[in-house]
C-alpha cells in the first residue's frame, strides 16, 4: 500500500478543475442593497447558528 501525500505535496498536475470555473465567467461585487436583501432572505435560516456562536 502506498502513503499518501497531502494535497499540498500532490504535483498540481493532479488538480482537475470543471471547465466552468477556469476563468470563463464574469464576477462583479454585490451591491450593498443585495447583500442588505440577502441577509434579511437567509435571517431565519442562519439565527440559530449566531444564537448558538453567541453563547460561546
């Protein structure tokens, strides 16, 4: 049986990347009224996980 290696020690010829991510699509900053929108979308769904972090 071999060892192996971390990731970080693998030869980056062994790294398979989807096409899609390879450069092809166009990124942009959000404004801060979508960010403002999707912190009030996701606010039930994320409360207990900042409930649960305040009390520790």
């Amino acid at each position: 049986m071999t060892e192996q290696k971390p990731i970080s020690q693998r030869p980056s010829a062994a790294v398979r990347t989807p096409a899609e991510y390879s450069g092809t699509v166009d990124h942009r900053a959000a404004t801060m009224d979508e960010v403002m929108v999707y912190l009030r979308e996701t606010q039930a769904e994320v409360q207990p996980v900042l409930d649960y972090l305040r009390d520790k």
